[in-house]
C-alpha cells in the first residue's frame, strides 16, 4: 500500500499523504517523495499542491526504527529527509500546503518548505522534538525563525507546545486561515490560480528571496537584473505588456490574463 499518492492534473501536481491513522512520515513515504519530487523536476508542471487525507496532516517521523540504528545510518536517513525536503523548497513553481489538524514535527517541517501554507481552523503545529531530548531535525526552527522571529521560534522548539493555525496566521508563518470545510476548495483555487500564472516570473521572484534568504537586501541587489531582466524576452511578458498598454491607450480596465507559463 502506497504511503502517498502523487497526481498532475493539467500544470498542477498534487501530492497527498496517505499512510492512516497519523500520516507518519517513514522510510516507505520518504522514497515515495523522492520518486514524485524526481517526476515533478522533470515535468511541465506549473505549481505543487501538498496535502493529507485524514483527519490530520501528520504527526511527524515515524520513529519505530531509530532508537535500533547506528548513527551513521540514522545521520544518513535525515540526510535524505533534509535532500529531498529541501527539493521541495527549491522549486521552481509555486508550492502550497493544505493542513488540518495535527501538523507535527517532520510534517510541520515539510510544510515550511512550502512558499504559502492554508490551514483549517482546527490546524496545530509544533516541534515535539524537544520532549524526547533531541532537535528539530531538518531545519523546522530556523525556519519558524525566518517567519516569525527568532525569540518565537525559540520558545516554540523549547517548550514542544502545539500552537494553533491562528497565532501562525498571526506571526505570519500560516498565510491563509480558513474555516475545516472550506480548505480543500480554497487550497484547489489558489493553487489553479498560481499555475495560471506567469511561471517564469514566479521563479524569478523564488530565486530574489532565496538570494535574500541567503545573503540578505545587498546579495539580492547584485543579482536582481540578471534574474528579471530575461523575463521581458518571454511570451508571458510580452502578452502581458501588450495587454496593458492596450488597456491604457483604450481608457479600459487591464483584463486578467492567464499565462501560458512561457
């Protein structure tokens, strides 16, 4: 039985975790993920859409097998989560995660790889990490961190306490706070709203933060003609500057375009 399912319909690819009752990230999802991350890097998809069946997102790592591994081993298991994880974060689409529940854990870390998260009214996330003696162990704090701050980050990993969907809404680390039964509809539209976007200039903009992320303002600075100036060649571009200086001359509200993503 497949931990996870992985679908594309049209520029959209879905993953969908599916290993019941807690959605628990193990060895058998872990290379399910690698297989669907090689497929998407591959593919023409446009966004990625990431979310759980159940009742929960996840509850995190499956711990089974840990406490009986050697430490080289169970150093070169979190490699592979921190590889593929961070695939994830690299992409060049928009990525969205879709959480309710229990999002704990490597599930919570897998979320903030994601560039936008929606999270149903009944979402808690947390690190429980800090209860069993060890840390967050694929870059989840510092990541909370990048969001919300260091002293919040902080306490969040220091204490293991779930924290709801709204006060992430609030510290800005959950972008969308929405009510259980209307998630999936909402996560649906914003993600077709995103492949229908202008791809090129989606992956520019990845690049500006990650640039950002890494060096700050300045290392951003230096780089930003060199990743924006080549959008103006592309069609999206073109398309949508002859959209808007028609607009102007005609006195016309500017139409909403969909891109074709080149």
């Amino acid at each position: 039985m497949n931990h996870l399912k992985f679908d594309i319909d049209g520029a959209v690819a879905m993953i969908t975790l599916t290993n019941p009752p807690q959605n628990r990230l193990g060895i058998q999802m872990l290379g399910e993920l690698e297989a669907a991350v090689d497929t998407i890097s591959n593919s023409g998809v446009r966004a990625l859409l990431i979310r759980a069946d159940g009742p929960d997102f996840s509850y995190g790592g499956d711990i089974t097998p840990w406490a009986g591994m050697k430490m080289a081993s169970l150093r070169a298991l979190f490699q592979r989560y921190m590889a593929v994880f961070n695939r994830i974060e690299s992409l060049p689409i928009p990525t969205v995660a879709a959480v309710r529940g229990t999002c704990f854990g490597g599930g919570f870390e897998l979320v903030l790889r994601c560039d936008i998260i929606v999270a149903a009214n009944s979402a808690r996330f947390a690190h429980p990490e800090q209860s069993l003696g060890i840390t967050t162990l694929v870059g989840g704090v510092y990541r909370v961190a990048e969001r919300a701050g260091r002293s919040f980050a902080a306490e969040l990993a220091f204490t293991s306490d779930p924290v709801s969907a709204e006060t992430l809404h609030r510290r800005g680390v959950v972008n969308h706070l929405v009510a259980e039964d209307a998630l999936d509809q909402e996560a649906a539209a914003l993600i077709r709203r995103l492949a229908n976007g202008p791809t090129r200039a989606h992956a520019a903009h990845k690049a500006m933060l990650r640039l950002w992320s890494l060096g700050g303002v300045q290392a951003a600075d230096e780089a930003i003609f060199d990743i924006q100036m080549p959008l103006f060649d592309t069609e999206d571009a073109k398309r949508g500057l002859h959209s808007a200086q028609d607009a102007l001359s005609r006195g016309v509200k500017r139409p909403v375009l969909d891109f074709e993503g080149c």
